[in-house]
C-alpha cells in the first residue's frame, strides 16, 4: 500500500511524537490507524469540554393532585428545556437523565397561580422554573421553556359506594362442593371520579380467576377491573370460599294444603314423603326436619288435577341436590 509524501511526513511526526520508531524505510498502516485514533479522541475531548447551548424534550410528570380534584383537560406529557452546559455535562444528562421524568407540584402550582375560571389555571413558565432547576445537575443552565404557558383544568372528584362481583370459576374434587354462600370482605368498594363516569357503574367485577381441585375451604385475594380514570378503593378483596364434602341423607317429611279452605278437609295419599339431599359432612347431624316445608298447591285441585305435585316452601341453606319420592300425590276431598 503506497502513501503519498505528505502522509509519510505527518505520520512520521505524530509517531516520533507519540515515541513510536519506524522499522525499514516503510510505515505500516497500523500505526496510520493508531495515529488517526488518537487524535479522533484528542478532538472529541477538546470539543466535549466547550460550552453548549441545546434543546431538549423532557418527560414530565404531575404529583400532589388536590385531594378529590381530576383533570378535565391533557396537561403537556413533554417540556422543551433550552439550556446550557459543558459538552460533558450535556452528554452525561443524555445518557442518563433525559428519560426521567421532571417532577411538577400540582398544589404548589395551583396556589402561585391564580384562578381564571372555577377550576382553570393558566400555569406561565417562569412559574415552575425554579421548580424544573432545582432536579437539573448544577452545572446545567436553564435558558427556555416550551411552552411559555400550559393549563390545568379540574373537576370535584363524585364518590359512591357499589357492590364487588367476583369472577371465578371453580373445580372441586369428587363429592366436594360449595356448602354455603360465597364470602367477601369487603363485600362493597368505593368508586371516585367524574360524576357522569362513576354514575353509569353499578358493580366492580374481579379480575377472572381459577381455582382448581377444591376439598377445603379456601380464602384468596383478588384484584379489581378498575375502569379508566376511576380511583377504586380499596384495589383489591378478599374472597372466601367454604368448601365441604358432600354426603346424602333421607328424611320423611309430611306434606300440607296450601290455601286450604276452611269449610274443606283434603287428604293426601300420601301425606308424608321421603327426601334425599346432598349435605355437607360438618353439617349432616344439623340438619332438622322443621327447616323443610313441603305442599301441595289448592290451586291445582281447583283445577280438576288428578294427582297433586310436592313442591318445596323451605328449605336449609347448606344443602343440594334435593329429590323427593313420590313427586305427586292423590287427594280426596271431605266436606266439612
């Protein structure tokens, strides 16, 4: 590789200079790189340590919201901040800086600046200068801020308390089961926001869940679905689920007329009924024969009905699965 005889000359000045001797009549291209290298550096260097003047777009974020206060309006996501530094100082702030937000105090602005209209204020620059200085590096100087002006827009945070829907789905192990109503704490939550958005929600729902191979009660914490710019409180509940093993036990149980005339006796034959149900382990021996309430329908002896259908007025809360046998029963009617 041939070089032309001033390269030759400034490279052989820069390497006696550096202490690097040539070997034979000849310089390699190696040293031409090095050399180059080292100057590139040596510029970048000189250029880093002069001052700078810049334009940076910076994230901003809002804190301190008045207690019971919500935007109405969209306050500038990003700032152009104009400043001036040292090549150094402006590179640093680049690399690790530039993508942390700036803090801005709602409150402190909303008490420097005075209310044009019920809940609009008209924010100038200058008034959160010292507020964007102070979380810049010392040796950064603040010359400008886009926008000269921003505004904030309010509204009084409308509150109402409404109910909590779980949604789950549950896989229980053979002959297990739910033996009593699902249990939550809370079982209510409370719903912050702007009126006509709060007032079109009845119920928060839980985010869905599955809960697999139940045989013992069990208690787990859900989170919320919380709709957008809404503030839930709290953000999540605790749902209980009671899970027992499930046996079946039979009782003989007498069957009554409903809305029996007073001047008419109605047999039934039968008038008892045996009643299988499914009930859970810690509750079997519980279960007593006046929480059940069995009948037959007057109505339907008015209606010339041949034999009468048993259904059930009552019965406990902790059981399932109930049958009886016989379903319908025959009726002679007595005259009093």
């Amino acid at each position: 590789m041939q070089m032309d005889t001033t390269s030759k000359k400034w490279i052989s000045a820069l390497s006696v200079w550096l202490g690097i001797k040539p070997r034979g009549s000849s310089f390699s291209p190696v040293i031409f790189l090095m050399c180059l290298s080292f100057s590139t550096v040596l510029w970048f260097l000189n250029a880093l340590s002069k001052s700078y003047t810049t334009t940076l777009s910076h994230p901003v974020e809002y804190v301190n919201l008045p207690r019971n206060r919500y935007f109405v309006n969209t306050p500038p996501k990003k700032i152009n901040l104009t400043i001036a530094a040292h090549g150094f100082t402006l590179l640093r702030h680049k690399l690790f800086m530039s993508f942390s937000p700036l803090n801005l105090d709602i409150a402190e602005l909303v008490r420097e600046s005075p209310e044009t209209l019920k809940g609009l204020y008209i924010i100038p620059a200058g008034n959160i200068k010292e507020a964007i200085t102070s979380q810049l590096n010392n040796d950064i100087r603040l010359i400008e801020i886009n926008p000269r002006a921003f505004t904030l827009a309010f509204d009084t945070l409308g509150t109402r308390r409404v109910p909590v829907s779980p949604v789950v789905i549950f896989d229980f192990k053979p002959r297990f089961g739910l033996v009593s109503a699902l249990r939550l704490t809370p079982p209510v939550v409370t719903i912050s926001g702007a009126r006509n958005m709060i007032g079109n929600i009845d119920t928060i729902y839980t985010i869905p869940k599955h809960i697999k191979n139940l045989d013992a009660t069990v208690s787990v914490e859900l989170e919320l679905q919380v709709p957008s710019q809404v503030i839930v409180e709290p953000r999540k509940i605790n749902l209980t689920v009671p899970v027992d093993e499930f046996t079946e036990k039979q009782m003989t149980l007498p069957v009554d007329v409903e809305n029996q005339p007073e001047n008419v006796k109605v047999r039934l034959f039968p008038n008892e009924v045996d009643v299988k149900f499914n009930v859970g382990l810690t509750g079997f021996s519980q279960v007593k024969t006046e929480e059940f309430g069995l009948y037959v329908s007057w109505e339907d002896i008015m209606k010339k009905a041949t034999v009468l259908k048993v259904k059930i007025r009552k019965q406990p809360r902790n059981v399932k699965s109930v049958t009886i046998t016989p379903e319908n029963v025959e009726y002679l009617i007595e005259k009093n």
